[in-house]
C-alpha cells in the first residue's frame, strides 16, 4: 500500500465519524445510521463516497442546509406505495426510512414503492438495496443529484450523476448487486483523481465549449462556476458509444426522484439565495423492494440465478483474462478484506477527519 494512504481500523473509524454527527446535534440512533453508509461505501471500495464526504454533511448541518433533527412526513399512502416529505433530513436517514417504508410494504402486499422528496445526499445507493436483500427481497433504490453532467450534445450540467442500485438473491452463490452512476464517473470519483494529481481518461468529462478535457481540477471548477462543461453520461460523448443511453437513464433516475415526488429535478436541486447563500437541496429519492414468491416460488428464481451466475462465469475469457465478474462480487471481497485488514484512506482525507476532529471537539484517534 502506498504511502499516501493510511490504514484504518473500520471500528474506530466508525466510532469516530458517529461522535462529529453527534457532536452537530444528530441523535445517536441518526448519527449511526449515517455513519454505517459512509464507512461501507469506503469497506466497498467505494472511496468516492466514504468519509471523504464527511465534511459535506458537517457543513451542510453547521449551515443548516441539513437538518439534524428532521420531521420526515407521509404525504401520501396506498397499500403498495408512499410518499415521504424527508425534512432536509441527512440523506442516509430519511432513505432509510424511505426503504423500510418499501420493505415493509413488499412483507405485506408482495410489493412496496417510496418515494421521498425534500432530503439531501444520501450516500452510496447500494446501502439501501442491500437493506432489502437481506430481507430475501429485490431491491431498487435511485436518488437525483446536484447537476454536474451535461446531456448528449450539450455543454450546460443539468443533470446529476444520479445512481442505480438493484439487489437480487440467490441461493448459493452471492447475490446481484448492482450499484452504478449513470455518468461515467461521479463527482466524487473527479475529486479523487484532482486529489491525486492524475489525468481524467479519455471520455469522461468536457471543458467550456463541450469538448474532451483531461484536467480534473478544471472541470470541477467549471461545474462549480457553471462556466460550462462537466462530466459526461455512461457511454461518453456523443451517440457513437451509447452516449444518448447513459443519458437517458439519468433522466429516468432525476423523473423517479424528481418528477414523480413533485419536487425539484435537473437545475432545480440545490437552490441558492441571490446572494449565494446554499438552501436545502431538495434532493429526492426512489425506494422499490419486491417479493420473489409474487412472481414465482423464490427457491426456484433463486435456483436460476444461481445458474444465470454459473454460465457467465464459466464461460470463455477473453485473451489475458482468468475471470468473469458478476455485479458486487468485487465490493464483497473487497469488504471481507478491508474488515479483517483495515480501510485505507487517502492521508488528504484523513488529515481533514482530523482537522473535522479539532473543529468539534472530538479526539482523532485513528
């Protein structure tokens, strides 16, 4: 490991994290749950999402863009589906109120939808379709974002970079689960490679005029400034890689998120006063979980997955290659790793987590 990086054991990484939350008024039941989605995005591997981003939700609660004490309102209900009005909740709260909403639904009906308007980032979305695969159910969860992608053949960023997340079980071998921007990279992915000094690859985002630029710190700049350019839909520029489809599926997420709980959507997110000031983001999420046995005897899906799973990855490798990957089996190692051998953190990121410590008053102990 190089060393820029410093190792981290995932307990008192956790214990510190849930202290800051606390520490800005989030009760403990709030603050734990905040802390488990950050610290297993970083367990995943998703470093873009980990505590790298602690420093987001302290800010947005010292500003009080982010409620630490939230009132999450039902808006609307019917037996299969919801409506929740999360109170510029922490993202992670409000989802996973939203998601046990769905759960419990699908426990019930064979099938549950939640929306949820009026919340903020909410982490990595794989957190909370997991919720529902341990539960034996499909999982779907979705979230719009604030607006660093531009569309195909555009040069304004109207859209985020708004994920998908399915979960599906199987029997024997390890589950689906999908978790994935709809842009080529997210934002936090761009930070990292302007943390690190490193050229963006080729596809990944545009400078001003809407053409292919290299330097992570100009782009973000650029998105932060709204002088033009950004990050660029999955498949990349154009239509020739399937451009136009990645953006169509970001659409899908910010008309799930946004369209469909009456809120904000596109541009709309994360509104400022004239003066700049940042208000609540109005961020929105979709929540969807699925009972197997509504469909079809479960073992029996779940046989065929296992099948499904089997075919692709005994089947043929490409020169050079000794192993075909199913969706979440490199976050599931990647997890079993770094619990038993620790979580490596980028010295820049830990050096904030203490510099967050010093702030607040709790010791930085890592």
């Amino acid at each position: 490991m190089s060393t820029e990086f410093r190792i981290v054991r995932q307990e008192p990484l956790t214990q510190f994290c849930q202290k800051v939350f606390e520490k800005m008024g989030v009760p403990p039941r709030d603050a734990a749950t905040t802390t488990e989605v950050l610290v297993l995005a970083d367990l995943r591997g998703i470093d873009s999402h980990g505590v790298a981003r602690l420093r987001r939700y302290y800010t947005g609660l010292k500003n009080g863009v982010m409620v630490s004490k939230p009132v999450i309102q039902t808006v609307h209900e019917t037996p299969l589906t919801a409506l929740l009005d999360g109170g510029a909740a922490l993202g992670q709260v409000a989802g996973k109120q939203g998601m046990n909403l769905a759960i419990e639904k699908a426990k019930k009906n064979g099938l549950g939808f939640v929306a949820v308007r009026n919340s903020n980032h909410y982490g990595i979305a794989g957190y909370y379709s997991l919720m529902a695969l341990k539960e034996d159910l499909i999982g779907i969860a979705l979230t719009n974002s604030d607006c660093y992608v531009v569309p195909t053949f555009g040069r304004d960023v109207l859209l985020g970079t708004n994920p998908i997340s399915v979960t599906v079980p199987a029997l024997k071998e390890r589950p689906f689960v999908l978790d994935m921007s709809t842009a080529v990279a997210t934002l936090g992915k761009l930070e990292v490679y302007n943390r690190m000094g490193k050229k963006l690859p080729h596809g990944w985002a545009t400078d001003e005029k809407g053409l292919f630029c290299d330097d992570a710190g100009r782009v973000l700049n650029n998105i932060r400034s709204k002088a033009g350019g950004g990050l660029l839909p999955l498949g990349g520029e154009g239509e020739e890689f399937g451009g136009h489809k990645g953006y169509g599926l970001d659409l899908l997420v910010d008309i799930f998120c946004g369209v469909l709980p009456g809120l904000a959507y596109l541009n709309l997110l994360y509104p400022k006063t004239p003066d700049g000031k940042p208000l609540p983001s109005l961020v929105g999420h979709f929540f969807g979980a699925m009972r197997i046995d509504a469909f079809r005897p479960a073992e029996d899906f779940k046989k065929d997955m296992d099948n499904m799973i089997r075919r692709l990855k005994s089947s043929n490798k490409a020169q050079g290659q000794d192993r075909i990957y199913v969706h979440g089996e490199k976050e599931f190692e990647l997890e079993e790793k770094y619990r038993r051998e620790g979580i490596p953190l980028y010295h820049k990121v830990y050096e904030d987590l203490k510099a967050i410590g010093e702030e607040v008053g709790v010791p930085f102990t890592l």
